[in-house]
DNA sequence: TAGGCCATGTAACCGGTTACATGATTAG
DNA sequence: CTAATCATGTAACCGGTTACATGGCCTA
C-alpha cells in the first residue's frame, strides 16, 4: 500500500494533521501498513487536496504552530472504499533476525544470542503495545486486528523460547570467524 | 536488508549466476529477506565485482544462452560476516489483508470473505512450502528457520479460523457502500 | 505457432528516505 | 541552556521496479 492511501484510510476515522498521521503510521494503529515519513506525506496530502480526495482549514494555536487539518471528502471516502474492495496482495514479511540465524554458524554464538535477545525483546514490546491498543476499547475491527497481532507476537515468541538453545548450538558447532570450516567454493 | 547483501548471502552458501539469485529471493529458501528483479541483481553483481567481493566466469551451455557463475571471495565472505555482527533491524510486516480487517464494515461482507479466503490459502501456501524445504533436510540452521515460519503460520491460521465468523459479522453489521452509517467527517 | 523457460543486461521511472530550513514552547 | 515536541514543507538522492532488447530451445 502507498502513502496516498494511507492517508485516506486515516482521514477516514476523522479529520487530523499530516503531522498526527506520520505518528499513526509510525508507531500507532497504522504501523502495519506503511511506515511514512514527512517527506513523504507532505507531497502525498497536496496532491490528494489537488485532486479533490481531501480538504484542509488552517488552525491557529496559542504558542504552537498552525496546523492544517485535513479531511476526506466524498470522492475521497469512495476512492479509499474502492480501493479496498479490491484483492489484497500478499502479505510482507521481512526479518534480518532470519537472515542472521539462517547464517547461524558464520554469525558465532556471540552474535547469535544478542540477535535472540534482541528480537524477543522486540516481539515483547509490539505484543505489549498491541494488548494496551486493544485494552483501550477500540472499535470491533481494531480490536479484532489487535488480537491477530498478539497471537502471532506470541506464536514466535513461543517458538523462539522454546527453540534458542537449539539455534545456539548451531551457532556454538562451527565458530567462524575465528576459524572458518566452510571451503572456499562449495559448488566449485 | 539490501539487494547487494542479499547476493553475497547466497554467493556464501555456492556459485551461482543472477538468474538463479533472483529465483532463491523470489521463491526460495531467501524470499523472506529481499524480493529483488533482474533489474537490480544484475547491476548489484556488477558493482560487486568491481569492488572485488565477487569474481565471475563465463560458461557456454548447449542449446542455451550463456551463464555468468559468480564466486564469492575472501573479501566478500569477510564483509558479509561482518554484517551479520550488527545488531538486526526491526522485522517489517506490511499486510494489505489487516488493512481490510481493520475496515471491514466499510469493506463489506463480500469483500471480508474474499480477503479471508485468499489469505488462509496464502498462509496454507506458504506452510507447506516451508514444510517441504524442511522435509529436504537442509543445514540444521535453515531447518531452524523453517520450523520457526511454519510456528507463525500455523499460529495466524488458527487465529484466522476461530475468529472468521467475528470478523464476519463485524463487516455485516454495518454494510456500507450500499447504505453508509458513517458521518461524513467524524471529528468534526 | 504461441507461450514459457533459459539467460543477461540497460534505461526510464517512481516511491520512498534523509537532510535541511524555520521557529516558538516547554520540560529537564 | 539544551533537548524535545509541535508543525509544515522542500530538494537531493537512492534503491528499487517495470519495461524493453535479444534470442534460442522446448512444450502444449
């Protein structure tokens, strides 16, 4: 998904800055779907304005910046609805933690067992900002997604507990780095 | 992770040539990592070699175009190692279908139950080719990751099985597109 | 005979990020 | 006094994708 988009499907839940949907994006209910900067939805918010998707009023604060607030108009909402009547495309999952225990041997148990802790570290944390989201009695789908969210965090979570020492075993029988048992050209 | 990395993660296991780069990243034991083109392996190896990480010769094959099998060498086994010493970046999840979760009542019934279907088919996909990579017995660090991704899909599956019918009925509670309960701009 | 697989490569494009510019207020 | 937060925006850059060029072999 871009950020177009995803600045139709914020605007849909109620009017807000380009400054607040960066912060959705990031690290609120919206950091699944794409992870936008200010570079990004600035430009993204003009041309929805100029294509008539979106409107703006400017507001005055005490002491703070104005701030534009947009929302979505008509056209937008039908636009945003069309485009999720369309098939989703298949999930994206990207993990460097794979990638360092898929090389588990060249890694070293060293780097290994700070990649493990790491990245329980991590699922922790997203299951515990999901379970706080879904605490705050959010709509029927949010919720519904927020729980979908926590049974995976605690599927991996589970598998990696389970599974770590086997991991640094792998890691423990061909130290690299130090000494290297792999041949040069394998498929030579 | 970038595409240059990713070529000297598979160079490290053998020799290939980019055509077979780009099968291993797209549905091989690598797609979970970078999903890269022709149109940026081949210009990645090229610049590879230049930097010295790789080398490459030529092969004649009958009948066929030739091959150009890269090797990867004592350079670029070492800068590969040496990145996966640093600690590894968030796992990034991108999925079209949560975002149609999340608006299920705008999306509809039809549209939830399409979105459904297709990603259990996906997941179920995506399980058993996993399985059979595992089946193959490869090295213990790739059956390592194997058995971690079926965990996470066997996990989402069940999720998505005993919570489809909730789903459901959220999308048929309020069934838009056809009568619209929402207001035009909430946070007026 | 049409389309898919093998195989390499280039060029145009595009959707994003990073860094910069600006500036007031508030908390440590 | 410094750093962070609020707030908007631009410009340079970059890492990728898409489409194109080329061409023989094999299968339906």
């Amino acid at each position: 998904m871009n950020v177009r988009t995803l600045c139709l499907a914020i605007l849909s839940r109620g009017d807000t800055t380009g400054y607040e949907i960066r912060k959705q994006s990031v690290d609120g209910r919206f950091s699944h779907f794409v992870d936008a900067s200010f570079g990004s939805i600035y430009p993204a918010l003009a041309r929805l304005e100029a294509d008539g998707l979106v409107t703006s009023r400017q507001e005055a604060q005490a002491g703070k910046p104005d701030r534009k607030i947009y929302s979505i108009s008509e056209t937008g909402r039908a636009e945003f609805a069309a485009s999720l009547l369309q098939p989703p495309r298949q999930d994206i999952f990207r993990s460097e933690f794979l990638l360092v225990a898929m090389f588990a041997e060249l890694a070293g148990p060293a780097a290994v067992a700070r990649a493990i802790a790491l990245r329980t570290k991590q699922i922790e944390q997203e299951r515990n900002h999901l379970m706080s989201i879904s605490d705050e009695k959010p709509s029927a789908s949010v919720d519904w997604v927020c729980r979908y969210g926590i049974a995976c965090m605690e599927g991996s979570l589970a598998y990696l507990t389970n599974n770590k020492e086997r991991l640094m075993a792998i890691a423990a029988g061909a130290d690299t780095l130090t000494e290297t048992p792999l041949e040069t050209s394998a498929a030579e």
